[in-house]
C-alpha cells in the first residue's frame, strides 16, 4: 500500500517562495518516477514537475519552468516541490503521485498566492 503526505503549503505573497514536501511509504522513491499535481478551483488536475526514478532526470510543464523544482531525498523517502517566484496563478491544492499516477492520491496541500 503507498501511502503519501503532503506539507508544507500555505499563504505568500507573490513573488515569495515555498517547499512543498512528500513523505512517501510503500514506494522507494529512489526507484519510482514521482510527481507533483495541482489542481486549482474547478479546473482539472494537471501535472506540473516529475522526476524519473532512474537518473532522476527531471521535467515541468511549461507554466512553471524556471521557477519550480522538483527533487528527491532517499534516506527520507521524501519528495520536494521547491516553488519560487510565486504567482497568483500557482494558487492550487498540489499533490504528489507514484507512477502510475493516478492509482495513489495524498489529501494534497493548499497553495494560495495572494497578489
């Protein structure tokens, strides 16, 4: 069973910044791709950082390149969402994902950029 837990979200600024986190059980994230999703009021879900578990090679959607990151720490089977540049746009519940995403969902953390 995965299990996962986000933190770390909560209410900036714009132009402030955030780190997102993801306790991960049940699934080596060392190993595994994983993801972060983020779903903002009545829009669907949507995708915006992974990172592969071989090579931890790492992709965002086009609307956060440059200023989100995504990264990883084995030792404590975490993953992050380093969010810098903040914009009011960014406001969303973000949740992180286990390849096949889509099988697994933390209770996600709120996001809100105040402009």
């Amino acid at each position: 069973q995965v299990q996962l837990v986000e933190s770390g979200g909560g209410l900036v600024p714009a132009g402030d910044s955030l780190r997102l986190s993801c306790v991960v059980s049940g699934r080596n994230v060392g190993a595994s791709t994983m993801g972060w999703f983020r779903q903002a009021s009545e829009k669907e879900r949507e995708l915006v950082a992974q990172i592969s578990g071989i090579g931890g090679i790492t992709s965002y959607t086009e609307s956060v390149k440059g200023r989100f990151t995504i990264s990883r720490d084995t030792a404590k089977n975490t993953v992050y969402l380093q969010i810098d540049s903040a914009k009011p746009e960014d406001t969303a519940v973000y949740y992180c994902a286990a390849a096949p995403f889509g099988t697994y969902w933390g209770k996600g953390t709120q996001v809100t950029v105040s402009s």
